[in-house]
C-alpha cells in the first residue's frame, strides 16, 4: 500500500511534504487490534492538521514493552490496518521502544499523544527531539474503556471455563496509578527537590502499620558519596550510585508491634510500596531495592550508617527522574485467584 512509507525514506518523505506547505501531525504508538479508541483517537488527532502520518513501533518493541505474548497482529498487518483508515495519511514502522529517531526525520508540525501524559512526563528523549523540530505538542484523552489489552483478556476468559473475576475491567482508568508503577533503574541526571522528597515520607508514612505502631524509620540518602557506598553492598542495586536520591527503609523492633520481626517487616513494606505509588504518580521513577533478610547486606548497612542494634534496615529505595519509558500492566493471572476455596 502506497501509503506505507520505509522508515529509511521518511527523511525524503518528509522533505517532499514541506514543499506542499500543509501542517503535519504525527502520532506514534502500537495498534495492536484496532477498535474504536484508536479510529476516534487518530480522527481526532487527523483533524488538528492537514495530513497525520503514523509511526508505529516494530515488532521486537512491542514485545520488549508488553511482553512475550504481543504484538498479536504483525507489523506489516498492523501497519496495513492504520493505512486502510481514511484519516490516516501516512504510516512508518520505526524500530527501537522510542521513537526519537522516526521523530526527528518526521520532524511534526503538531505531535499527538494519547493518554494521560503532560508535556513534564512525556519521554525525555523524544521530548528533546520534538522541541527541536519545534513541533507543537497536543495531548488527547484515549477513548474509556476500550484497550487492546482488554479485548485480549475477554477472549482469554471466553476460552477459559473457570471463573474470571476481571472479565468486565482491564487496567481499569481509576486504578491507573497502581498500573503505572514499575521498577525504574535508569535516571536523568536532575536532582530530587526536599519538597518532592517531603511528599514521598508523607505517602510512605500514610501506609497501614499493625496495631498503628508505626516502627518504620527513613534514611534520606541525598548526599551521592553515600549512596555509592550502600549501592556497593547491593548486588542487584548497583544503579543507585548513578540515581540522584535514594531512601533506605528501616524497621526499630523495639516499637514493632509484640516486637515481632514479621509484623515490621509487613509494616516497612507497606510503606515502601505507599512511597514507590507516590513517586510514580508525581512523575519520578523508583526502585525497590532487597536489604533484608539478606544478612551481608543489612550488616554492611548497618556499618555504614552505624545504625543501633534495634533498627533493621529493610529496603532501599532508588529515586530520580525517569530515563525509561515502561508500559502499564498488571501480573494478573486467573490461575491465582480461588472462589470460596482453594
Ligand atoms: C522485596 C523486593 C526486593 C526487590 N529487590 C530488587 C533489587 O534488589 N534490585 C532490583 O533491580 N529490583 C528489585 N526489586 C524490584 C523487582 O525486580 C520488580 O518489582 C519486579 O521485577 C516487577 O517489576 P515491576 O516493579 O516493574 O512491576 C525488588 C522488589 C521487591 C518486592
């Protein structure tokens, strides 16, 4: 189809479109199945110019960002699809989970996104790229209620004879939050401000503690040398040394409550979670980083920060501005869930 464009000739393409002096738009993104949020999402977005050319992302993206089970329609078919609309002017397959380089050769007169995105939590990469093509940035509202990945599962619960309980919902728009978080281990070098530190305790220390007691202390790790320290006896938590802040959650047994381990460490983890949605709702990426009950590591940190006998130290937590982009998604598996019993 004429209208499917090598991502290698976009430059060209590109440079053909700008002597016709109409507007371009441009909108990137995965349209895996169509439905009715994508064919109201890009007429929408077709109608703030003159031509809406769509860059979609190439299989091998698809699955480093959804999963192993996706794309479930090919690139060529999913391009093949778009092209067939009659808002749709032009489509480009780009490799890579971002689009900056299809970006900058496409260099839009409007950009679109879809979602619930604000020009602050856009990719900081495909931001810069937009900026310098001084493209116009519009954000739109995807269409409730329709997502590929809610077709996907009513077919699987269609197929599947026990009790789905999630038929009916699928990454529910309400609940976005708690989809949105995932483990960042990537940061802009862009430092995290006491203010927005301050509402992270805030959330942290919002969290349920058993018998209200509380036993949960927060080590602010601002300052880089120590971080580099505490991310040295982390095997898996190298990346703090390179993330411009960090927490480490603490437990003091003493004021856990009956002094039990278990109900300290549930405690700590409530809020550590509370501080990871907090972040992820405020734009800043997090990660949670094991301390205990690896012996080796809550030794090293309790020697570092000299901690007293009757605070344990729990989980790090590395925090800074995101330099990854990761999808939305639940782990929820039907196998997990038992009706009334086991
Ligand atoms: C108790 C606990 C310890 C974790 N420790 C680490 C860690 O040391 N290093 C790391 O990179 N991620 C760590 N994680 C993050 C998990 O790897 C991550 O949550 C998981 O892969 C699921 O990905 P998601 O957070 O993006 O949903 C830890 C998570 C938990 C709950």
């Amino acid at each position: 189809m004429k209208k499917i464009i090598p991502i290698e000739e976009l430059p060209a393409w590109r440079e053909a479109f700008r002597a016709t002096g109409k507007r371009l738009v441009v909108t990137n993104g995965v349209f895996d199945l169509m439905h009715r949020g994508h064919a109201e999402y890009l007429a929408q977005a077709a109608s703030l110019g003159d031509v809406l050319l769509v860059l979609v992302n190439d299989d091998a993206s698809v699955t480093a960002l959804k999963g192993p089970t996706r794309p479930i329609n090919a690139e060529a078919d999913r391009a093949t699809m778009l092209a067939a609309l009659e808002c749709v002017g032009a489509v480009s397959i780009f490799k890579g989970p971002k689009a900056t380089d299809a970006l900058r050769a496409a260099a839009p007169d409007i950009y679109v996104k879809g979602g619930d995105y604000t020009p602050a939590t856009l990719d900081r990469d495909e931001f810069s790229a937009l900026q310098a093509c001084g493209s116009e940035i519009k954000i739109l509202p995807l269409v409730p209620g329709c997502s590929t990945s809610g077709i996907v599962k009513r077919i699987l619960s269609e197929t599947h004879s026990g009790e789905d309980v999630t038929k009916d919902v699928s990454l529910d728009k309400k609940l976005m939050p708690i989809f949105q978080r995932r483990s960042i281990r990537d940061f802009l070098p862009r430092e995290v401000s006491t203010h927005d530190l301050g509402l992270l305790l805030e959330a942290a220390m919002a969290a349920p503690s058993a018998k209200a007691c509380y036993p949960a202390e927060f080590i602010l790790l601002t300052d880089s040398d120590l971080r580099k320290k505490i991310a040295a006896v982390l095997p898996n938590g190298s990346f703090l040394a390179n993330a411009p802040a960090g927490i480490l959650i603490c437990g003091d047994i003493r004021r856990s409550c009956g002094e039990l381990l278990s109900y300290l460490l549930q405690d700590c983890a409530a809020c550590v979670e509370n501080l990871l949605l907090a972040a992820s709702m405020m734009g800043l990426g997090a990660c949670w980083l094991g301390v205990h009950p690896r012996q080796e590591r809550m030794d090293a940190i309790k020697n570092i920060l000299s901690l007293p006998q009757e605070v344990i130290p729990v989980a790090c937590v590395a925090l800074g501005w995101t330099a990854e982009k990761k999808a939305p998604r639940t782990n929820y598996d039907p196998a997990q869930v038992h009706l009334n019993a086991w």
